[in-house]
C-alpha cells in the first residue's frame, strides 16, 4: 500500500463499511449501563432514600439502579467515529455518512473512545464477531500500517518462520477474495474440512484416517463468467516449482497429489459440477500460470508477484479465478503416457513483472 497511498483510506472504509451493514441487519452487539432512574416498575436495586425523599410512590414509580442493555458500546462508537471519517476522506461516497447516521438512530450517541482501548476490545469474548469491525475502524482512524522502518509506535515483531508466513499469505488470500468476491455473489469459505468418500473401513482407520482441511473455497451457485463453480484454493509458501529429471523445473508432485485429492474425494457428490483446483504460490519478480484438467477438474498452479504494485497484486490474484478463456478443444492434447489421467493441457503466456 506504500506505494498508493491513497488507496487505503476507501478500502479500509469499504470494509468497515460492509461489517457495519451487516451488523445493521442482523443486530448491534450490546452490552450493559448501569443506569438509576424512577422507574414504574422494580428493576434492579431499589434506592429507598431518594424514591422517600422524592415521594415517588405516590405517582406510582420508584427509583432503582440497575444495568440496562444498550447498543451504545466503545466497539460501536468506534466504528460510527471511524464511518464519519470516512465521509470526509473519501467524500463522493455517501454510503459511509447514511450509515454513522444510522448508527445514531439505533442508539450509538456517545464519543469515540481512545485508540488506546482498542486492543483491549480485540480481546474481549462478547466482541469476537466485531474484531473485523473494530479492526477496519482502528485503521481508518489511524492510517497507521505495520512496517520495517521506524515510526512513532511499537508493535511486537512478526515471527518470520515458514509456519507464520504461510497461514499470513493464507489469510491474506482468505481476505482479498472474501472482500472483493462476496458483493459479487461468491460464497468463500476458509478452513473447510471434507469427508473421505468412505465406502468401508476397519474398525480403527476412523482413529488415525487424516483428514482433509482447505485453505480456501469459493462457491458461486450461477457465475456470470461460467456458471454453477467451485474453486478449492491451497496456498504455499514455497517455490512452485523444483529441480526435476536433468535440472529440468518441474511441479512438486506432493502438491499435484494433494489437489488431486481434494478434488476426487468430492467427486461422487458434486455429479452436476467438476470442481476446480488452484495451488497459490508467492513469488520475488516472477510469474508462472499454467493449468492441466484430469479427469475433468481443471487444475491450474499460478503465482503471485509480492514486489508487484497493489493494483497488479489484486489483478493477479482474480486473474487466478477466472474461467477458461480458451475451449479446451483448442489446447494440444497430450500423448497417453505422457502424464496420468491428463486429457488436455494449455499453456499461458509467461511474462515477468519488473521490480518495484
């Protein structure tokens, strides 16, 4: 985002922006105020003083303490802050302004609280479906992104192990399409588990059976693109490809496997669609996309260009989803032998991305 700056600002909005509508229609998170006041009726503790002093019971009411549900909470007033400063940044929206006001009309009045508190939100249990929420209007308030170089806050250092990068650049896929795919239609999913198609086992296989956990999974029941489609997502954190035969680079065959049983362990209760398959790599200043269909799944091995501009990211990663842009009848069929179970293959254009 360094590079575009000026990007931030609405695509942090965009986000706070969606959760809060959401939030609108299924409900504001709550919490509690302790609040005293004449009541005409016993709630909480009664305060026998001031309902005498007062002589409250001779117009039928009574003065109690006690705690009342309200949508007035710190997360809510975070966001309605953050809303009302994405209406000046990015003004030709008035998306962000109609909904800080429909806010206020459910009851969100008070003042933002201090940035401070923010990460004492975060680990609250009751605000666990609000941590995206708070999260965008943290940085729609602050404009503040973690990075190497030194700055006027502290943040604890990133662990740089391939374990943490890998689940990083997972999420992060997880949250591209997630963002920019739902408004379309598409129903994406994250750590889905599938089902052996089990037709008999041994009484102790279901104890030590392992089972079968996606990245990501993107579901449209009619695409305008290619109709009815399924896409299971396995993102890695390593070279897409290794020395084979002769030096020669090849695919990681654990990988192939791997997709290949995703895709055919499902194949039985998917008879009206073939899902497809798509192995996620990173990559510094190059490019590959190349796919294969066996059996009928269509299978492709793409990258993505981490030194390439955010716009060319984005670019990339929908251009990873998108149906075939050539009939299969069209591609050169390989020799029977060549490689099990392929019928067609087709073979992208490779360019390089120059570094930033």
């Amino acid at each position: 985002m360094e590079d575009n700056p000026e990007d931030l600002p609405e695509l942090a909005a965009r986000i706070l922006a969606d959760e809060v509508a959401v939030r609108l229609h299924t409900g504001l998170s709550v919490g509690f105020r302790q609040t005293t006041r004449a009541v005409n009726r016993v709630r909480g503790r009664i305060n026998i003083l001031t309902t005498e002093r007062h002589q409250l019971l001779r117009r039928g009411l009574v003065n109690c303490t006690f705690d009342e549900i309200v949508t007035d909470t710190p997360a809510n007033r975070l966001a309605k802050a953050a809303l009302e400063k994405a209406a000046v940044l990015v003004p030709k929206e008035p998306r962000y302004r109609s909904l800080a006001l429909q806010l206020g009309a459910a009851g969100v009045r008070g003042p933002c609280p201090p940035l401070n508190s923010v990460s004492a939100m975060q680990r609250q249990r009751l605000l666990t479906r609000d941590q995206l929420m708070v999260a965008a209007a943290e940085l729609l308030l602050t404009l503040a992104i973690p990075t190497t170089e030194s700055g006027g806050k502290m943040l604890p250092l990133p662990s740089l192990e391939d374990t943490y990068l890998r689940k990083l650049f997972e999420r992060a896929v997880y949250g591209f399409y997630r963002h920019r795919l739902t408004p379309s239609g598409w129903n994406v999913s994250h750590g889905d588990h599938l089902k052996w198609d089990i037709s008999a086992a041994s009484p102790g296989m279901p104890a030590i059976l392992p089972r079968m956990e996606l990245d990501v999974v993107l579901k449209h029941a009619n695409s305008p693109e290619g109709g009815q489609r399924r896409i299971v997502i396995d993102t890695k954190f390593t070279a897409v490809t290794k020395p084979g035969q002769h030096g020669k680079p090849t695919l990681a065959s654990g990988y192939l496997y791997q997709i290949y049983a995703y895709l055919m362990s499902q194949d039985a209760r998917e008879p009206d669609i073939k899902s497809e398959g798509l192995m996620l790599h990173p990559t510094v200043a190059e490019h590959l996309d190349e796919e294969v269909v066996i059996q009928g799944h269509r299978i492709r091995f793409a990258t993505v260009d981490l030194l390439a501009t955010p716009h060319q990211i984005a670019d990339g990663l929908l251009s990873a989803v998108a149906p075939m842009s050539h009939q299969p009848s069209r591609w050169p069929t390989i020799p029977a032998g060549s490689f099990s179970g392929v019928a067609q293959v087709r073979r992208r254009a490779r360019t390089r991305l120059p570094p930033q």
